[in-house]
C-alpha cells in the first residue's frame, strides 16, 4: 500500500505494543525515505477506540473516505470490533464513505449475519486459498453507500464452482457443521440448508 501510494495516509494500529512496535521498526527499516514517511502512522490502541472524525480529511478530489483493513483476527472479535467501530464513530459515518475490508480466521457465516444486522452493503468479495487455509475476504461499505449488493450469509458474488477450490471450501464448510450439528446443542439446520443450496 505505501509502495503505490494507495492513500495520503496508512495508519497502522495494534492494542499489543509489542506487535506494533515491531511493525514501527520494520516501517522504519524499509518506509523511512522522505517520500514514505509522512505516508504512515502507527498507534498502540484498542481499534474499537479510533477517533476516525480526527484523521477524516477530503483528498484532492474532495471525497472524505476512509478505508479500514481488518484481517488476521476471529470472527468474534471482528464482530465486537465492527460493532463498536459503527457505534462510537456514527457522526463520522454519516458525513463520509467508509469501506472496510475484512478478512476473518473463522466464523464467516456469523460475521455475514453480524454485517447484515449493521446494515452494512457489499462492493465486493472473493474466495482465496493460501496454504491450504481459504480465507474469505469482504470489501463492505457503511455510511454513503454506493453499492446496493446485499451481504449473503453464505456468500454470492465469490463462488465460482468451476475453480476446484471453491468446492473444497463449500463441501469442508458443510461437514463442518455437520459435525457440529451432532455435537452441539447448537440448532444449525438453517446454516447447513443455506450452504447447500449453493451447489
């Protein structure tokens, strides 16, 4: 992103210090020539409790619209994070675009229902498979919507049952609560239906 000057400004946070002070280090290493440095910021702080109104700023266009990267973590804790983001930053919502990408370990299904019920609507999605782990990525916008995709709880616009990979991850997501359907209390019929009636 700093290499192609993707924004005015990147701004990397963590709540662990430790994990951001070595992500400082490596900006420094390889980001700290005049033309990168005023392009990144990095904060110790609990993502929840960003003071987007603070850094919302217009480009040379004059659009007021912010991007927000959340991968790597799970699927529960995005939920809380995209929660309390939407809840403590809603002026800031209403007067600009914010687009996140989002990037769950797990828990897809519940983190799609999570992003339904905060009215958030999809640009984009798609399914991909790094180490044999699939990873299934969301570009969604909340506040000045120009997108009217609704978000699936299963998916929509990633599947592509052509690509052999695509029906590794259906048929993996589909015995996976198959298995837990016989060993959790948890009812998840509606979860199995819904995914099987993509193929």
């Amino acid at each position: 992103l700093l290499q192609r000057k993707a924004a005015d400004t990147i701004h990397f946070t963590d709540i662990v210090e430790s994990l951001i002070n070595k992500v400082n280090q490596q900006l420094h290493q390889h980001f700290s020539n005049v033309d990168h440095l005023s392009r990144w910021q990095t904060h110790c702080i609990d993502a929840a409790k960003i003071p987007f109104s603070k850094y919302c700023t217009e480009n040379k266009l004059g659009v007021n619209k912010q991007l927000i990267i959340i991968a790597g973590v799970g699927g529960e804790l995005l939920i809380e994070l995209m929660t309390d983001i939407i809840n403590n930053n809603k002026d800031s919502f209403t007067k600009q675009s914010i687009e996140f990408i989002l990037c769950p370990v797990h828990y897809n299904y519940q983190v799609r229902s999570a992003l339904i019920q905060l009215d958030t609507s999809l640009i984009n999605e798609v399914l991909i498979k790094e180490n044999n782990r699939f990873y299934e990525i969301l570009h969604v916008v909340i506040g000045n919507k120009k997108s009217n995709i609704p978000l699936s709880n299963v998916g929509s616009t990633m599947w592509n049952f052509k690509n052999k990979d695509h029906q590794e991850y259906l048929d993996k997501t589909i015995k996976h609560y198959q298995r837990m359907k016989k060993n959790s209390s948890i009812n998840v019929n509606e979860i199995i239906s819904a995914y099987q009636a993509l193929s």
